[in-house]
C-alpha cells in the first residue's frame, strides 16, 4: 500500500475464524477514485471475495451481498453497504460462516 505521500509500506492482513469457517481480511489498497481505503475479505482457503471494506468520507463501510434465505426465489444475490459496526461485521461473518463449506 502507499500512504498519503506515495511511500510504500506492507500491513499484514488477518485470519479470523468461527467454528471450521476461515476467512482472511486482505489490505488491497490505500486510495481509489470512490474510496480512501479498500481491504477485501475472503473465504479460506479458496480466497472466494466474499465482501469489500472501504474508508469512506471519514468511516468504513462493507459491501455485501446478502445470501438470499432458502425459501426465496429471488435470482442473484443483492449487494448491500453497511456502515461498519461489531453488529454488521458479525452479520456479515455469521452469514459466511452459514453458507460456506467447511475449510477443514
């Protein structure tokens, strides 16, 4: 990534994880035309793009698409922002870890 005065530097990202459900949150970039920040978090070990989280106007937000419920016949999956709170980022895990297969 590259700060504000285009030096480079390395975040790591991180590996969260409930029940046999991993994911991993990937720092992409410091700026982009819609954002200041965008980090990606993925499925392991696949690395499947579940959501994206971006620094916008001063706060983080995620974009995900919600997993339609089983008795649903709508076709595709609705992407939605959220601002990014304790309660939306285990929403959004806890609907991963609901329609993902296992990472053993």
């Amino acid at each position: 990534m590259r700060d504000a005065d285009h030096q480079i530097f390395e975040i790591p990202a991180l590996f969260l994880q409930k029940g046999p459900t991993r994911v991993l949150l990937d720092p992409v970039a410091y700026h982009v035309p819609w954002a200041e920040g965008v980090v990606d978090l993925y499925l392991m070990p696949t690395y499947d793009d579940m959501a994206s989280l971006y620094f916008e106007k001063g706060g983080w937000v995620i974009h995900y698409p919600l997993q339609p419920e089983p008795i649903e016949t709508q076709s595709g999956n609705e992407t939605k922002t959220l601002a990014l709170s304790e309660k939306t980022i285990n929403h959004v895990l806890d609907s991963i870890a609901q329609h993902a297969a296992p990472s053993f």
